[in-house]
C-alpha cells in the first residue's frame, strides 16, 4: 500500500482548526475523531465521542465512528488519521496512546492545549515491531501509578516504547512501538 511510504500529511488550515475548536470545547476532557483521506491528503472530518473511562487521560473512538472508515472506502478514500486532544500535555503520544495503536496506516494527530493559547498539532505514525528483548534490559517505570503497565520512552530521533504489560492472567508482555513524526503542511 503506497500510504505506508507518506511522510507528510496534508491537513487543510481549516480542519486543523476544527481539531483545535473540537479541543477547547471539551476540555478538560480528552475529544477524538477521525478523518478521511486519499494520497496523503485530509478530506473530511468526523468528530467522533470519546467513550473512555477517565476521559481526562484517556480517549477511545465510539465504535460507531469507526464504522465509518467503510463509507471512506465506498467514497475511494481512507481513514488516513485519528485525532486526539491532550488537555494539558504535550503533542506526543502517551504510553497509553502507544499502546492502544492499532492502526499502523493512520497518522495519530495530537492536539495539545497544554498553552491555551498555542496549541500544537504534530503528527505521528505509531508502528508495533516484532521484539524479542528482556524487560530487565530497560528502565521501565511504572504509567501513573499502575502496577499492571510499565513503559519505557526512549527519546528521539531513534523514538520507541518498551511497554510492559502484565495480564491478570498468562505471561507478561514486553512490546516495542516505533514512533515516527509525521510532517503537517496546511
Ligand atoms: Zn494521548
């Protein structure tokens, strides 16, 4: 799929200030939605409901929104990037955001109101790799608090997270998870 290859994401001046009005509405909550796209090119905007528990941390799409992405392909075009808000955070992803990756083909755009007054769009492709390394290999520190849910960020430009998660049930899990920056041109 010749997506895989955009390094860039063009992202209209006008959507990215639906995304930051979306932010400011419902701050402090984290907002999330979707947009459509083709050839590396934003579309159209859904703005979808964010049906996380802790709404303030976290963020999950609204199914129904999701099932969206088959009208995109009915119209020849993609789900090409997931928007979230970070209300008081910078514009990366969380260990959480990391975690809950599921779309390797998407850009995960973060809105961040950390400055009300200059918020931050930026842009990141977050990409699971096979790994085959040792837990004890990495400074894990616990994500707010949890004793189920380790991370380690190592920083750019060679960007990634060891995530270490510990199921009630079975063995432990250590995941790897490239983050590449996605460049954002009006
Ligand atoms: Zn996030």
């Amino acid at each position: 799929m010749e997506h895989d290859t955009y390094h860039q994401l063009t992202l209209p001046a006008a959507m990215q200030a639906e995304i930051i009005a979306h932010a400011r509405e419902g701050w402090p909550d984290e907002v999330c939605g979707i947009l459509s796209g083709k050839d590396g090119a934003a579309i159209s905007l859904v703005r979808a409901r964010n049906v996380a528990e802790d709404r303030q941390i976290n963020y999950t799409v609204d199914p129904q929104t999701l099932l969206r992405q088959f009208d995109f392909e009915e119209a020849g075009e993609e789900m090409i990037a997931i928007y979230h808000s970070h209300p008081s955070s910078a514009a990366y992803p969380s260990a959480t955001d990391a975690r809950q990756a599921t779309y390797p083909d998407a850009v995960y755009l973060i809105c961040s109101l950390q400055h009300p007054d200059a918020p931050v769009i930026r842009g990141y492709r977050l990409l699971p790799q096979p790994f085959d390394g040792r837990a004890a290999d990495f400074p894990l520190q616990s994500v707010r608090g949890r004793d189920d849910f380790w991370a380690y960020q190592h920083p750019a430009p060679d960007a990634f997270y060891i995530l270490h998660l510990m199921p009630p049930v079975g063995a432990p899990i250590l995941l790897k998870v490239r983050i590449e920056e996605v460049a954002l041109r009006p």
